[in-house]
C-alpha cells in the first residue's frame, strides 16, 4: 500500500503488515492482566461460626430432638490432646454412618471467652464439618449428667444413645475409628461392612 502524499512527501511503500500475528500479541497481551487477577489468592475466609452456647437443659434439649436416630455425642475440649485427636475419627464416622441414621454431635467444654478465639478457628480449620455446640459455663458435670450420672471427669467421653434416647454404651480417652464404628454398627440400619 502507498501512502498518499503530505506536506510535499513522495509517497513511501510500506511494507505489507500481517494482521493475524498482531492480533495474536494484543490478544496475549490482553490476557496478562486476566491471568494475574485469577492466579490471586482467594480472599481471607471471614470468621468461623463460633458453636451455640447450650445450659445443661439446653444439651437435653439438643440431644432429645435427635430421637429416632443412632446419635454419638462427644465431650471435649481444645486443650485436651486425645479430643483433639479423635474428632477427625467422628468426622469420618459421621460421613460414612450418616446415611445409616448416625448423627454425630459434639460438646466443647471450654471456657465461653475462648470460644471465639480457640475453639471456633480450631474446628474451622482442624474438624471442618464437625458439629459442636458449647457449654455455657456450668460445671461438665452438669453436662454430663444428662447422658451419665456416673461420669468420672474423663475427657474425651462419647455416648452412644440409641434411637429411643438410652445411653447404650461410653467410650472413654482417645479412641481410633474402629472402637467408634464397632459401638455404633449395631443400632444402625446399615448393611454389616
């Protein structure tokens, strides 16, 4: 193509200009931004949802309106080494048993100033998925004594109640899956695995 003339100019022959490879370079180009935006971190998750506070009545209250299924409840604390340990075994459990009926729920007895502190990062980020509500204060053994008079201070502590609300059998200290699905299988309706 010629340019045409300006200023008193002879016209100049530019040389022809492929336009597909400088498409190909604006559209690259073009993308640089795009990919840095998408290769961005996420943005910060916001708080974790800190568990509900319950009275002892309040536990009852949580425990009876689970009635008709195998429930597993779970006493605990951030502190407690062996809690710590086992609750990804009641995560798992609960994943694998839930469609049978089981239903896991736990009950922090930590102080209620930590709650949002300790105990609501530490499930968000250690036990995501694991229910838990939160003592209010009141002694454990207030809370205990809904499912066990008998308790002996042991944490970790889980019950097994049966579809009828009875307390079926106590698991007590740090236990591995097994011991967890061994006490559960029997009131589930589930095929033997």
């Amino acid at each position: 193509p010629l340019m045409p003339r300006r200023h008193g100019l002879a016209p100049v022959r530019l040389a022809p200009v492929r336009l597909a490879p400088v498409r190909l370079a604006l559209v690259l180009l073009a993308l640089v931004p795009a990919a840095r935006v998408a290769a961005a971190p996420p943005p910060a998750p916001g708080p974790a949802p800190t568990p509900a506070i319950v009275t002892p009545a309040g536990f009852r209250g949580a425990i009876e309106a689970q009635r008709g299924r195998v429930l597993l409840v779970n006493l605990w604390a951030s502190w407690c080494a062996p809690c710590r340990r086992e609750i990804p075994e009641l995560v798992r459990l609960g994943r694998e048993f839930g469609r049978c009926g089981l239903e896991v729920l736990g009950l922090t007895l930590d102080e209620p100033a930590t709650l949002a502190t300790i105990v609501a990062p530490l499930v968000a980020r250690d036990f995501p998925g694991f229910r838990t509500l939160a003592g209010d204060g009141s002694s454990p053994d207030s809370f205990a004594s809904v499912l066990d008079g008998a308790w002996n201070e042991v944490l970790p502590t889980s019950y097994v109640v049966a579809p009828d609300g009875r307390v079926v059998q106590r698991l007590q200290g740090g236990k591995p899956y097994a011991d967890f699905a061994a006490a559960v299988r029997p009131h589930l309706a589930c095929p033997a695995s």
